[in-house]
C-alpha cells in the first residue's frame, strides 16, 4: 500500500477556500466569500512591492529586521516580542506545535476560524470545541469552565469568524484572570481595524499585564496583503522566540516584507478605506434589521447570516453575481466589500424572508 500518514493527518478537517462567483454574462460579479479587501493595492505599496520583485534571486531577510523596526517602534513593543510569519494562519500552526503535541487540549470556541481545527490536529493536540453562546459569541464562562490540567492553549477569536459578534476588553481581560499563567491565550485580532464597539479589546495592554498573552495580527484583511502572506505575533520574548524557532526558514518573502512596511507607512489611507467598509456595514445592519433579519453584531468586514433555506439562499446570491461563503448548514457568512454588493444583498435580504 506503500507509505500512509498518521491517522490524525487522515482525519484532518479540510480548509473551504471562498469560491469565485459564477460568471454571469453582463452581470459583474462580486467575490465576497474570502473576507478580502476588496481595493487594489496603493500606487505606493504596489511599486515598493515591484521594486523588491527585482530581488527574487536573493533569500530573503529571515529576521524580518526592517519590518521588527517598524512594527517595534508603531507598537512600544521590543523586536523580541515580535514573530512574523507567512500570515497569521502560520503563527497559529506554529504556536500550537511549540505550545501543545499528543495528550495536550486546546481550547477554543465552535463555530469560529476554520484554521483552528486544522492547526490542533497538525500539532497533534486535542481541541476542546466550546459551542458559541447566543448571540454567536464566545461562552467565555464555559470556555473557562472547560481549561483542565491537560489545557495548554487557549485561542479566543476576536471578532470571531465567521459569526461576526466581539468580545469587549472588560470580558477579556476578566477571562485572562482565570487562565493559569503556564497556559498560552492567543488573542486573534484578524479584524481589529473594523471593530467600532464600545469598549473594544486593547490587546497590547492585555499583553502588557499577562506574560502568557499573543496577539495575532494580520497584513491581510485591513491592509488588502491576503496575496502576500503576512501576519506577526506579539508576546513574551520567550514565546516570539519559539515561534521564530519553529518556523520555516524564509517564510515571509521579500516582497511581503517590503509591502508589509509600505502598507504601514500609508496607514492613514488604508484606513480611510476601512472607514468606508465600515460605513457599507453599517448600511448593512441596517437594512436587514429594516427587512426584519436579525444577526449578530458585526464588528468584523463580514456578516453572519442565517437563511432558513441555505442552499436556496446561496443560489439566489448567484444569480445576482454574489459568491456567498457557506459554513456546513449552520449559516452564512457575506464579506462587506463594494457597495453594489451590499445592494443585491439588501435586495436578496428584503426578497426573502428571515427565517421565523
Ligand atoms: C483571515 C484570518 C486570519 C489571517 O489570515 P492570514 O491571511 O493567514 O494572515 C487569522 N485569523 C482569522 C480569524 C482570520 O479570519
């Protein structure tokens, strides 16, 4: 039969990568499936990126300096509290393969990153799925409840997707206290930049206080860099450094390094242009509520639906040009993206009925 993988490798829960939108003759379509920015890149971030392309033949800096500086000096963190990676799905694998193996739990809640899973069983760990409370969000009471002896991770996803919903840094920061400090809590702050609740999580002061918290930050979504693959942690300069150890050599390429720095030096229109997908979400919310849908507090550039026919939903979003992102039978999640998109949805939305 010739060689076999292990059997957790087997077992693994695939990854559902959005789906491109069915063509549709004079119709434009729009992919809204991925969570992406849907803006091109900035004329300054795309030459930089080009001008560091000519340099293809050479590794490139695996101590990411130039980016550690950067990012070092924005933050008020030192280079040793930081780890790059090629997104920040690499730093979540790398992080459970430093932090958790066979006889290990990780916990963390369900639905949430469809990475999570994954990464746990690439580690060889156990995951300790916590079901979400009402609302889609996270049961912090009960994902306390379910830290054992055995628990050596926990990652909260924050806002979570695909549901939408955030945790405020009060719930946080209480959480925090009741994880024992040999335990690693990995803050996932994918969607920082489109949080506009109150009292939102401030993640560098919670790693301030607790020496077992790691952000997990992103180039992806707010900076439009998903293509590229790059994210960064911050933590404890014992754990930056067991990310960094466990990496794969060369992860985060020149040019990705070199745009990362280019999208962070025109943060202030990258930002703008996060203002504008959170003015779309906000038509978003609402619209559907006007149209009688109720979902969950969206603080992230996706909304959570949850159609009483999902199938029929997802194809009536592809006749009007919409790639939809399905998740099992539980719901759907619809990323704010061009304001022609939010039209069809709120028309889709006043078309067909919430479920009762
Ligand atoms: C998109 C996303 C990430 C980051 O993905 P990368 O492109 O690998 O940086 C991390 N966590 C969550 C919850 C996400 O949705």
């Amino acid at each position: 039969m010739g060689p076999q993988p292990l059997p957790q490798v087997a077992a693994l829960p695939p990854y559902v990568p959005g789906k491109p939108p069915t063509p549709r003759p004079g119709l434009r379509t729009y992919k809204i499936s991925s969570n992406e920015n849907p803006y091109p890149p900035l004329p300054g971030v795309l030459e930089t990126a080009q001008a560091a392309a000519a340099e293809m033949n050479r590794y490139p800096d695996m101590g990411c300096s130039e980016l550690y500086g950067e990012l070092s000096s924005r933050l008020g963190v030192a280079e040793d509290e930081l780890a790059a990676g090629a997104g920040s799905v690499a730093l979540i694998f790398h992080l459970l393969a430093a932090f958790s193996g066979p006889g290990d739990e990780v916990v963390h809640a369900w639905r949430s990153f469809e990475a999570y899973p994954i990464a746990v069983a690439a580690a060889g760990a156990t995951g300790i799925e916590v079901p979400l409370a009402p609302g889609a969000r996270h049961d912090l009471e009960a994902m306390a409840a379910a830290i054992t002896e055995r628990t050596k991770v926990v990652l909260l996803c924050t806002p979570n997707n695909p549901t939408g919903a955030a945790l405020s840094h009060a719930e946080v920061a209480a959480f925090v206290e009741r994880v024992p400090s040999d335990v690693l809590l990995v803050v996932d702050e994918a969607y920082r930049e489109f949080v506009r609740m109150d009292d939102p999580v401030d993640g560098l002061a919670l790693r301030r206080a607790h020496d077992n918290v790691v952000l997990l930050r992103t180039f992806s979504k707010a900076y439009g860099l998903a293509g590229l693959r790059v994210g960064y942690a911050v933590a404890h300069p014992v754990v930056a450094a067991a990310v960094r150890a466990i990496a794969i050599p060369f992860g985060v390429s020149t040019i990705a390094q070199a745009a990362a720095i280019a999208s962070l030096q025109a943060e202030d229109m990258l930002l703008e242009r996060v203002e504008g997908i959170v003015a779309e979400r906000e038509r978003l919310v609402q619209g559907a509520a006007a149209a009688g849908w109720t979902i969950p507090d969206p603080q992230g550039n996706f909304v959570w639906l949850e159609p009483a026919d999902l199938p029929g939903f997802l194809a009536a979003g592809e006749e009007e040009g919409l790639s939809l992102r399905p998740f099992a039978d539980e719901g759907i999640r619809v990323t704010v993206a061009e304001s022609e998109a939010t039209n069809r949805l709120l028309a889709l939305l006043e078309r067909i009925p919430p479920p009762a």
